[in-house]
C-alpha cells in the first residue's frame, strides 16, 4: 500500500521469498495463503485510514479462515505498533519498515539458491518499467509532514550501488527509469559532502539501455541547480521533475517550516523553465494549513494561474501525530472551508489542464507503450510518470508493450486523456 518507496520494499521481499522456494502471488481483493503480508503506509490520515481498513478486512477472512497467518509490516506499523497491537490482535507476526527482512529467517527453506544482493528485486511493474529509490529519509522537518518520524535521517546509497542496480535491471530488459527518494535534493551529502544528484543521474545516463530516466520528489530549498544541466544536455533524461511546493504564501511557508520564501520559489521555477527547454513540472500544493488566511489562499490561486502547472495534486491539511504542526499551530480552519479551497484550487487546474492538452494536438511526441486494451496500444511520454500522469492511446500499430514509438495528437479527450496517430516505431 501506499508510494513507490513501499513498493521496492514490497518487490526486495518477493524476491527473497521466492529465493527461498516460497510462491507469492498479489491480490488484495481476494487474499489466499498461508502467510498474507501488508505492507501499510502512514503518511496522511486517508492512507492511515485505508491501511486499517485491510488490516480489519483480513482479520475478518481469518477468522472464517479464508486465510492463514497475517503479517503486517511499513510505514503504519513502523509508527503506531504498540497501538495497533492492542487493537488488532489477529494479527499474527508485526514488524515496521525496516525490519522486515526479519521475517524471510522465520521461515524454513522450501529450495536453497544465492541469497539475493541486498538491492536484487522482483519487479511487479511492467517488464520495461522500474521505480528506483536512491535514498531513504529526510531531514527537513517540515511542520506538517512525519515522514522524518517513520524513516528517520537521510540516508543515501552509494553512487556505485545504484549504477549495480541499473545495470542489472537494463540486463532484465528495464527501458525507463523512475527515481525516487523522500528529498533527491539531499541526495549525497550526507556520503559526499556535495549534492551528488547531478553526478549519479549523469553516469546513468550513460548505461546503454537506459532509455529514460525520470525525477520524483525534489525539494524546493537548496536544490542542485547543476542537475538542470544534466538534464538539458542527456537525451534520455526526461525533462520533467516532480517538486512539492506546498503554497507560495510567505507566512503560510514559515509556518510549514519550508525554508523558501514565495519570492525565492518563483525564482527556482523560473529557472528551472530557462534552463532546461520544454521541461514539465508536476507539484503538489496544500491548503488549509494554519496560517492560511482568505488573502493567503487568493495569492496562492494566483500563483497557479500564472505558473500554469503541467501536472499538479493537492490535498487539505490533516493533523499529523507528534509533528511540529500539531504541537504548536492549532488546526483552526474548519473542515468545510478547508475542502471549499481545494474545490477551488482543483477545479482551476483542470481548466489550465485542458487548455494545455489542447495545446498538444499535432505535436509528434515519442512515447512508451505501456500495455493493450484490445487493438489500442496505451502509452505514455517522458513527460508522463506511470499511475499518475496522462495516457495516450494509439491504433494501427502492431508494436507491443515495452517498444518506443513516435506518434502525433489528434485529440485531448481530457486533460489526462489523448487519441494519437502512429508514425513509426524507434
């Protein structure tokens, strides 16, 4: 459940269940087995929410015993164990988000093989596809955010240890590359003493193979402008970034603890546009947070107006356990006005949305086919991420998923939806 980041985790267990003779099969509508593993995520009170609400429909399964053992790991219980012990107790073997290789010593060897390396996975995204995380942690104690109360400080891989883990997954037939991190600004300076983002994506790029290579969760403060060169200069990094900024209101970010003021945010965006030509920017934007008054709200509408995000997502300020929010800026701005604003927020960037899709009609992209839905191939460009951005849908072409082709827009559907013609295959 949950991000990309729990995602990996999930694939590392698959493989080294498998390593050890195990068959793991995924289906959270219908769960069968012996053991039946949750991998919970924490972050806001909708996916806190969500993770019980398996948690309770298994434990239901279980006693009518649809189901053996469960087994809960993540973010959630990284946090709240001792309270979900209480209140779960059919829950059989817990463990948090960093402990849960435990569990693979718990279980006897069906068939001995290698042990796997400690980044080896089993992929469960398509064959051409892979999300790749480079760090784990994060040290900038945003007031609202408990990110850095589940994973703690920022720790960054070794550059060598990811160009392993690329070559390995280019040699299983990867094509694209998703990079993430909870701050890939922070990446290396806690093992280099320098922002080293720029140097890893950099030597990436030069793994034959690597098709494209795509940038999630930037922080805004102290970001590695050097990675803008990287990307205007390798082909196959795509020029698309993924950086929440929050909100542009000045008293709104102190309080939110973001070290950037509105003006300095403008300026990053700024650049990042100048220096990287047709870059594409997806964000995230919060509203409701204490501080934020009616003018606040109105400066950041505007904001939106102006930037005219490519791809954005918002959500209202939920109280997080222990942060620094919910210690000291009481939570006083009614729900209804909260969910008023985002109302506003979204509905405003649907229409900016549309009006750039329709921009979109003739341009020749090359795109990735993702899957097919009878004759239609499903595809996406380097500016789109998987799950998350738009959808091309393109006939007349025998080419099959994991191929490149070039293709031209012939119709915005919606601001997520595009019809395509095929040209040609690359």
């Amino acid at each position: 459940m949950g991000c990309s980041k729990n995602l990996i985790d999930s694939e590392r267990l698959l493989k080294r269940l498998e390593a050890k003779g195990y068959s793991v099969t995924h289906d959270s509508v219908k769960p069968d087995g012996e053991y039946v593993v949750v991998n919970t995520c924490g972050f806001i009170a909708d996916a806190k929410e969500e993770s019980i609400n398996i948690l309770l429909e298994l434990a239901e399964s279980k006693k009518r015993g649809e189901i053996g053992k469960i087994v809960v790991m993540g973010c959630l219980s990284q946090r709240y164990m001792d309270q979900l012990k209480d209140e779960l107790p059919e829950i059989d073997i817990w463990y948090g988000k960093f402990d849960w290789k435990d569990f693979i010593g718990t279980l006897p060897d069906i068939s001995v093989q290698t042990p796997p390396r400690d980044w080896e996975r089993s992929l469960t995204t398509p064959p051409h596809s892979a999300f790749l995380k480079i760090s784990e942690g994060c040290n900038r104690f945003c007031a609202f955010c408990a990110i850095p109360l589940i994973t703690g400080r920022h720790t960054s891989r070794p550059i060598e240890e990811i160009l392993d883990e690329t070559q390995s997954l280019v040699n299983q037939g990867v094509k694209e590359f998703n990079i993430i991190a909870q701050d890939l600004s922070s990446y290396g300076l806690d093992l280099y003493g320098k922002h080293s983002l720029p140097e890893l994506i950099d030597r990436m790029a030069d793994i034959q193979g690597v098709e494209w290579i795509r940038l999630h969760y930037a922080y805004p403060s102290d970001f590695p402008m050097e990675l803008l060169d990287v990307m205007a200069r390798r082909e196959n990094v795509c020029k698309y970034i993924d950086i929440a900024l929050q909100h542009i209101a000045d008293p709104v970010l102190k309080n939110m603890r973001r070290h950037i003021d509105g003006r300095q945010t403008i300026k990053l965006l700024e650049d990042m546009r100048n220096r990287v030509p047709d870059l594409k920017i997806r964000t995230t934007l919060m509203v409701g947070f204490p501080g934020e008054t009616d003018e606040g709200f109105e400066e950041l509408l505007e904001f939106v107006k102006t930037q005219r995000f490519d791809r954005m997502g918002a959500f209202a300020y939920s109280e997080e356990d222990d942060t620094y929010a919910a210690k000291n800026l009481p939570d006083i701005i009614p729900e209804e006005v909260k969910q008023d604003r985002l109302e506003r927020l979204m509905t405003l960037q649907e229409d900016i949305a549309m009006e750039e899709a329709e921009k979109m009609v003739g341009a020749e992209l090359k795109l990735v086919i993702d899957e097919l839905d009878g004759d239609i191939r499903v595809c996406r460009s380097q500016w789109d991420s998987p799950d998350v951005d738009c959808s091309y849908y393109v006939k007349d072409t025998d080419a099959m998923p994991g191929e490149f082709i070039k293709a031209v827009i012939t119709e915005a559907k919606s601001p997520f939806d595009f019809e395509a013609h095929f040209l040609s295959k690359y």
